[in-house]
C-alpha cells in the first residue's frame, strides 16, 4: 500500500483534518500560484473545494455532512 501525503488522508481527528486542510491548501495554492482561493480559476476553485470538503469530512459536492437530508417542515 502507498502511503498518501497529508493533504490526501482524511481522519476523524479535527486537529488531524485542520492540519490535512493546512497542507492542502499549500500544494494546491503552490501549484495554482495564487494566495487565495477566490484568485484562481473557477475550475481550480472547484478543485480545492471538491478537497478540502472531503478533508473536513462532508460531502464533496453538497459540503453537507454524510447522512444529512436536510430538515423536515411541521406542518400546521
């Protein structure tokens, strides 16, 4: 088995998943070559958030976390 590099793993540790999104957002900043998220493309953009959802354990492409539906409404 080959070993991931942090910005791969995913733990259920918050610390770990803060420190995992840390060195996410480095590679992927340096391989972009922007600062902040919001300059660089839209298709990069997705990227990053695509991951770093994943790393904070929710849903890559709702952000919601897994089991989550939403709310249901009283009726009156």
């Amino acid at each position: 088995m080959t070993e991931r590099r942090p910005s791969e793993r995913v733990s259920d540790d918050k610390a770990a998943r803060q420190r995992a999104l840390a060195a996410w957002f480095t590679e992927w900043s340096q391989q972009h070559d922007v600062d902040e998220v919001e300059d660089a493309p839209a298709a990069a953009q997705d990227q990053y958030w695509r991951r770093a959802r994943e790393l904070m354990g929710l849903d890559p492409e709702s952000g919601l976390r897994p089991g989550i539906t939403g709310r249901r409404r009283r009726r009156t």
